[in-house]
C-alpha cells in the first residue's frame, strides 16, 4: 500500500460569506501530492493547477497566503480533469495522508458539486499526519502547524509554506519520521459521507479507546434514543458497562456519560450529534478509560448543569 501525502489550496467567496455558493464555499484550485511507498521511500509527485470557474476572482485572505492570480490559475485545467489526473496517478491501493482534517472533507466536497462523489467511497479512512506527530511527539489532543513540526524535527525548509506541493513535501517529510505503529495505531476516519444504515455502522477499537459512528436518524432525539449509540461497553473486556451516569449534555451536540466495568474502572462515553448536509443526523462516540477523579469531575459537571438548570426553571415561575 502506497501512502499518498497530498495537500490543496482553495480559494472562496471574494465578496463576502453572504455572495458564497453554498454548496461549495471553497474551490479547489490547486492539488500537491507525494506518493511514498510502503517502507516512506518517495516514488514520485503529482502537481496540478485548477482553473476556478466558480469563483473568478481571488479572495484577499487567498492572495495574502499563497500569491496566485487569475491569469495564472486559467492556465490550470478544469477541476473534473484535473481530479481524474489525480485519482489515476493514486493508483489503486493507497492511503490518503494530510496535514489536518481539512483537505480530505474538502476534496469530497468539491467532488460532489460536480457530481463526481463516487469517485472517492466514502466514509474515508485516513491518515491526519498533524494528529500523527501530536501523538508520537507531544500529546495527543496538541495540534500544531507544519512549519512547527518541521523546525521541532529539524528538517530541511527547501521551499515556500502553503503552496500544495512544498506542504505535501514536508507533511511526507513528517510521515517518515512516525512509527508505523503510531501510524497504523492512530487511522482516522472522514464521515462527510456519514453511514447510512445499520450495516455501514463503523465501529473501531484503538488502543485505549473505542470509535462509533451511527447510521443516520431523522432528529437528534431518535439518535440519541437508540440503544446501539447509548450503549457502553468495556474497552479492555468489551463486557457491556454498568451505567454509573446516565447520559447528560450542556448543549445539543455533545453529551458525556459514565460507565463502571468491575475489573478494569471507569469509563467516559462522549456523543457528538452531527448533522449531515440533508438536515439527516448521526452519532459519534467514543468510549475510553478513565481514572476515578476524572470520573468524580464528570459527575460534578453534571450536577453543575442541573443547579443551574433547576434555578432558570426557578427564575421563570
Ligand atoms: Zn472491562
């Protein structure tokens, strides 16, 4: 399997977000890639410029970062060509790997408003190598920018930052640095095309945590009322968990609960509801070890949110 680092400039709405075509808010116009083979070593690069027809003029925050123009972009092909330029030169056993969540969800976008989404199945396993580098060399929920990584590695800065070719150069350059197992233990998944039903569910064990994406659901009520999403089971034994708190949220996306398994502790269940772009929605979970203070801490939390509930309650009789 081939690693293919890749990395896009887009360009969006000159004249402000309420001018901006909905359906894609940024526009693609340019595509870097290196491909690494399965031992990292770099085999080759792929380099195209995109002729924007969406939005013709560049917007100044565009500008500002990478220092294209019009005249310059036209020369580029139009995004259909050039997209299939891309996906042949992939080959057909590869994973993508970017630096941030962005460029995959990005890409499927731009896929799909021109109808070209079956190109790319979806939900897309990948590779975030800013994630990647968090985990082998800080922590895990630290995110930093490319250039950081490159200077905290040491590594040679040859080119320019933010043109796509010169990212996808160093984010490869950062990859080869990661562990294969940091780097298979660590996958990520894009869900822009979420699972639709029951058996496209994904369920995915990581080391120390468990990963749960829902089918879709008319309203965040059903979502949060079936017993596949609301369920925690024990990361270690995989033993169905007894329910120490039940499932609470401060808002309507995110909702936490704790569980207790008797041989290997506490755990923390986490649900974020996303909505899809058909107003359909679907669940996120994660379930993971947690010490008993932590525990304590979500249960005070908890409580927090029902005083203040109770005295809102309260101020309006
Ligand atoms: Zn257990």
């Amino acid at each position: 399997m081939d690693y293919i680092v890749f990395d896009l400039e887009w360009n969006q709405c000159p004249y402000g977000k309420e001018q901006e075509n909905e359906r894609l808010p940024f526009e693609i116009i340019e595509i870097g890639a290196i491909k690494l083979n399965e031992q990292k070593e770099r085999i080759d690069e792929f380099h195209q410029i995109i002729h924007p027809v969406v939005y013709r003029k560049i917007h100044f925050r565009t500008r500002e970062i990478i220092g294209v123009d019009m005249a310059e972009l036209d020369k580029g092909e139009y995004f259909q060509q050039a997209v299939c330029n891309f996906l042949r030169w992939c080959g057909d056993d590869y994973a993508f790997c970017t630096w941030g969540t962005l460029d995959v969800m990005e890409l499927q976008r731009n896929l799909k408003y021109y109808g070209l989404l079956a190109f790319i199945q979806g939900p897309v396993y990948y590779y975030d190598v800013q994630k990647l580098f968090a985990v082998q060399y800080e922590t895990r929920h630290e995110r930093r920018s490319l250039e950081y990584a490159v200077d905290y590695l040491g590594l040679e800065k040859a080119g320019e930052f933010h043109l796509a070719l010169e990212d996808a150069r160093y984010t490869a350059m950062v990859l080869q640095t990661i562990q294969d197992d940091c780097i298979h233990g660590n996958c990520s998944i894009d869900c822009y095309q979420n699972p639709k039903l029951k058996e496209d569910e994904i369920h995915i064990l990581y080391e120390d945590y468990e990963k749960y994406v829902s089918r879709e659901f008319n309203t965040k009520e059903e979502a949060m009322h079936d017993r596949e999403v609301t369920s925690m089971h024990c990361v270690l034994c995989r033993k169905n968990a007894k329910r120490k708190l039940k499932w609470f949220s401060n808002n309507a996306k995110l909702h936490f609960a704790v569980a207790y398994c008797p041989r290997h502790g506490y755990l923390k269940g986490k649900i974020r509801i996303k909505k899809t772009e058909d107003d359909k929605f679907f669940a996120i979970k994660t379930v993971k070890l947690i010490s008993e203070e932590e525990a304590l801490f979500i249960r005070d939390k908890q409580s927090a949110i029902r005083r203040k509930r109770q005295r809102k309650r309260h101020e309006k009789m």
